[in-house]
C-alpha cells in the first residue's frame, strides 16, 4: 500500500541528497501518528533499493511518539492513537509531534583514496 | 578522523558529548529531509497557479463505490449553467469515469495510477497541464476510491471533501480517522436507502465530529435529489470565500 509509495519517496531523496555515493545505512524517523508499519517499510525497502545506490543497505527506523496540544484546555500530552482526544474530553487538538516522516542521516561508503 | 563531528584532524583537540560509533570505512551525512517534502512542495507550487487563475478545486475522496462520480455527474448537469466545471479523474485503470464525465458536459482527464492507491501532487500538475482548466472555473479532483492513503497527499486543493454511503455503515469515521479528520466536508450520499441499511445519519455526524470537531455533515441522494441543494450552496460559498 502506500509504504511502497513512501519507501520509493525515500530512495529517490536519498539519492538525490548523496549523489555518487554508495548508501550502506538509512536512518529514517517515523511519527507514530503518520499509520506507518514498520515492517511493511522493511519489506518495501528491500524491493525498492534493488538496483540503485542504496542496495544492501540497511533501514534503521526510530519511533517518535505522538504529541498533541489540546485548544481547550491548553494541554499537552501523549498519543498515539489516530483518534486524537485530549484527557480532558476535547478533540479539537492540534498536533505537536509524531506526525512526520524523515530521512534524518544516511551512511555512505568511502570513496576509495587516490593513489 | 570522527565521521561525526570531523575532529581529530592533526593539531586538533577538544572535547566533545558523542560517541564514535560509524564504521571506518564509511561516513554519515546528515540530511534532516522530510519524505514527503517532494509532495508538499509540488502541491504548494500547484495551489499556488490555480490560485493565480482563480479556480477553485476539490480533492474529493472516499471507498470505492460511494458515489464521487456519480455526484459529480449530477451536479455538472444542475450547475454548469453557473460555473464551468473540470475534472481530474483518479484510477487505478479504465478511463470510464472521466468518459462518464465528459458524457455529463464537463472537461476532464483521466490519471491511471496502475498499482497505486492515491493521487499525488506530480500527476495533478501533469493532469493540469493536459486540462489547462480556464480562470475562474471549479475543478473537482476525483481521487482512487480509498479511505486510507490520499488522506496522507496534498495534492494543491482548496477543499478537501470525503463522501461516504449509508450502506458503508456509521462507523466509518472512526474506522478512518485520518481520512475524516482531513475533511471539510462529510457528504453522506444515498439517504435514498437509509430504510434497508442500519445507519443513523446522527451516529455518522456524532462519529465525524469525534475525529474532526465541528466538521459539517451533508446528506444528500444523489440518485432522488435530496440534500443536492445543499451541496451547491456549499460550492458557492467555497467558490466566493479564499
């Protein structure tokens, strides 16, 4: 589904940012609110680096939790539930963290040194 | 050499808070680069020329088989006396329902997206350049029949509008959050049926207001012509206001 469309997303930018270069690591940040499965961008990250720059490496993803700023109460707290309520009862909240998904570094190989 | 920071050149030295943990033979570059950035940019770029030309549009979504077209059908042969409408139709294949469209009285084109499951940005500004939609005009952005991934891609629209059928059941909004929450309008197409199916329209609103507060709600029959008033006055409004 749309981890495949993301993960493609990913190879693109990262090749994009590392021109030449051969990627052995992508760390990649994912917001618990953004619905992603990890597993499924595993699996869509071996297809989809198949052939490019970034065959072989290795996806390494680390989970920002969900944060949400409530408009009533003026509270933040914790979620990670897509049903966004506050503890107070509000669901008019806004989010503040957790929704975002990042490239945040890569690992490339060193060029070998001229002789 | 520190790959992480680049000290430990000859000369150098100082403290530092981080580990070296890299391998030697490689180096880590930071690049701090949101995924969907690309997206955002492109439908920044896209709202922005249709801003210029004064068209207004709508990313209209929901399941497969709601009844985006046949709404959009209807509503170009009651309204295209007012405003002309466009249309970029959204599918994994055929091109049926931008034939549909075209049979109804209004230009459209047809974005095949094969394996994929949502309209993005880049095929709304190709779909634009084959359209060239004229100034002032309403265009509907008729997205692939599914609640869970276009609710993730701006594609450049004004208006985002999600349908959803009384035969899908009341519950669906909160089935769907994202999709709901992201909405500026809930129609509820098909109230034609509400004597065969179990939907409450109350429970569908009271659903859609617990994933986006104060949401409106319209219900309308496509098919009998109810609610349909309704949903023009809502195209007038978003057509005058910014």
């Amino acid at each position: 589904m749309h981890e495949m469309s993301l993960v493609a997303d990913v190879v693109d930018l990262v090749e994009r940012r590392t021109t030449g270069r051969h990627v052995t690591e992508v760390r990649l940040r994912v917001g618990a609110l953004t619905g992603v499965l990890p597993d499924a961008m595993q699996f869509c990250f071996e297809m989809a680096t198949a052939g490019t720059r970034l065959e072989g490496a290795t996806l390494e993803l680390e989970t920002v939790p969900g944060r949400i700023a409530c408009r009533t109460c003026g509270a933040e707290s914790p979620c990670d539930d897509h049903v966004l309520l506050c503890g107070c009862g509000s669901a008019d909240v806004g989010v503040v963290a957790g929704d975002d998904l990042m490239v945040t570094s890569v690992a490339v190989r060193r060029e070998p040194a001229c002789a | 050499m520190c790959v992480t920071c680049g000290c430990g050149q000859p000369g150098e030295s100082h403290a530092h808070s981080h580990t070296h943990a890299v391998q030697p033979s490689t180096d880590l570059l930071a690049i701090e680069e949101r995924v969907l950035a690309h997206n955002d940019h492109l439908a920044a770029h896209n709202r922005a020329w249709l801003e210029r030309r004064g068209i207004r549009a709508v990313n209209l979504m929901s399941s497969p088989g709601s009844g985006k077209t046949s709404l959009l059908e209807r509503t170009i042969a009651e309204t295209s006396g007012r405003r002309e409408v466009c249309v970029i139709e959204g599918d994994q294949e055929t091109a049926a329902d931008a034939e549909r469209i075209s049979r109804a009285g209004a230009n459209a084109v047809q974005v095949n997206t094969g394996a994929g499951c949502h309209l993005d940005a880049s095929m709304v500004e190709r779909a634009l350049g084959s359209l060239d939609p004229s100034e002032g005009s309403l265009l509907f952005v008729e997205n692939v029949g599914n609640l869970v991934c276009p609710a993730l891609f701006d594609v450049g629209e004004h208006r985002r509008v999600v349908v959803v059928s009384v035969t899908e059941g009341d519950d669906k909004p909160l089935k769907y959050p994202q999709m709901f929450a992201a909405a500026d309008l809930v129609v509820v197409n098909k109230t034609d049926l509400l004597p065969y199916v179990d939907c409450d329209l109350d429970v569908v609103a009271k659903n859609a207001r617990a994933v986006n507060p104060g949401v409106d709600v319209l219900p309308l029959s496509v098919r009998h012509g109810s609610g349909m008033d309704a949903w023009y006055a809502w195209l007038d409004r978003i057509s005058d206001t910014p």
